[in-house]
C-alpha cells in the first residue's frame, strides 16, 4: 500500500518526465486502484500536490493536473531564475563529493539523449537544478525547486517549447565546468541565460485579444458574412516561393523539451 507522499511525489516524476500533459485528469478510484489504497490517501495526496500548484480541483471536472496561464509561465521562470542565481551567488565554493555527484548526472543526462528515452530526458533535464540545489546545501530550497520545475515542465509541453534538449544539456555542463573552476559569477550568468533561454523558446501568443470572443459576437448581423464574401487582396508571391499546407503540423506543431 503505498502512502500519500509516494503518491504525490509519483505524481511529481510523471510531470517532470512529461507522461502527465497539461489538464490531464486524476481520478481518485483509478489512483486507489493502481497504487492499492483508500480514496482517502489518495485524495490526501492530491490536496498537498494542490497546496504545491501541481493539480487543482473543480466540482465538474474533478482533480486534473495544471495548465498555467501565460502570466503564470512568466511568474514560474521569474522565480526560478530569482532562486538559482541567488544560490550560486551566495556560494563561497563547491566541495568534491557535490561535484562528483553532479558529473554523475550530468553522465546520465548525456546517456538519456543519445538514446532517445523522451521520458527519461526531460526527467533528468529537470531534476538537474534540484540536484544542483541539494550539492549547494539547500534541501529547501531544492523542495521548491522541484515544484517549480515541474510547472515549468507542464509551461512547455502547454507552449510547444521548440528549446532544444541537447542544449539544455549543454548549458548544465557549462555550469558545473564553472562551478568547479570556482567562477561563482560566471556560472550565475550561465544560470540566468540558460532560464532566459528556456522561457524565449515558448511559443506564447503574440497579441491574444482578451475581447475576441466577444467583439466578434456582437458584431453587426451580417457583417461577418459580408466581410468573408468580399474578395481578398493578395500580395504578390516570390518567385520560387512555397506556401505551406494548412494539414502539414510541421507549421505549428513545435518539439517538446
């Protein structure tokens, strides 16, 4: 029988790992079933993922895992670059047992991506900033670093983030070398850029108009028929230009972490 913070904490790695999409719902009878206990532990479970903004709850819909607003995806990076360049940056230096252990990730990170395990990846790609915050000495701080980098896993599958693994991969490399050289300030710079980077790589809304919706329900009667019948003006094409097809997904479909 397992207890609610297994649960939860199952939970957590499955985000991280990018099996839990955005929205995706959590029955309590199922996760009774699957991890052989009572609703009441699971439900247990479910209330402290909430308390940690993991899962939230509606009387329709029941427990289902998050989908942040563009405003919350600016708030997750904007705490987590606050917090790791400020743990680098209160950092007098870094033992060899906490190096040790994050070449020893670092390893696995380079294994996962040459061998193509998504779930695996994007888990270790993660989990790399809360192991960096439990070598610095930091439990707490690595707790609720591991909350945001789940919410931030969930921002990027949510926005299509076209960040490319094996530069994340990279850029974590980059800082441990850092790191071991005892350039507290140049691996702070390497951590902020590397956040900033992530986040530029979602693919947000350019200009989402809050009224939309609206504007267009109380248009004038018949105005949008006539707007659709009138002929469209259309620019010259290029010479040898290629228009894509609106059924090919490779126009708006971009890779996940």
């Amino acid at each position: 029988m397992s207890s609610a913070a297994e649960i939860s904490e199952r939970i957590v790695e499955a985000v991280m790992a990018q099996k839990l999409a955005p929205g995706a719902r959590l029955g309590e009878q199922p996760l009774a079933m699957l991890f052989d206990c009572s609703r009441t532990v699971v439900r247990e479970a479910l209330t402290r993922l909430a308390a940690r903004g993991i899962v939230t709850v509606s009387a329709r819909r029941g427990w289902y895992v998050i989908e942040p607003s563009q405003e919350e995806a600016r708030e997750a990076f904007e705490a987590r670059r606050v917090i790791e360049t400020g743990l680098i940056r209160n950092l007098p230096g870094i033992g060899k047992p906490a190096l040790k252990r994050l070449k020893q990730h670092l390893a696995r990170e380079k294994a996962a991506l040459a061998s193509d395990d998504i779930g695996t990846r994007s888990f270790l790609l993660g989990d790399f900033h809360v192991c960096l915050a439990e070598c610095l000495g930091n439990n707490l701080l690595a707790d609720t670093l591991r909350d945001f980098t789940a919410r931030t896993t969930l921002i990027a599958m949510l926005y299509q983030s076209s960040h490319n693994a094996a530069q994340s991969c990279e850029d974590h490399v980059q800082i441990v070398a850092a790191l071991e050289r005892g350039d507290m300030a140049l691996a702070e710079q390497l951590m902020s850029a590397h956040i900033g980077t992530v986040h530029d790589a979602l693919r947000l809304p350019v200009s989402a108009d809050p009224l939309a919706h609206l504007r267009d329900a109380l248009a004038p009667v018949g105005k949008k028929a006539a707007d659709a019948a009138r002929p469209k003006r259309l620019a010259p094409a290029k010479a040898g230009a290629t228009h894509p097809s609106p059924e090919d997904p490779s126009t708006y479909l971009g890779a996940l972490l």
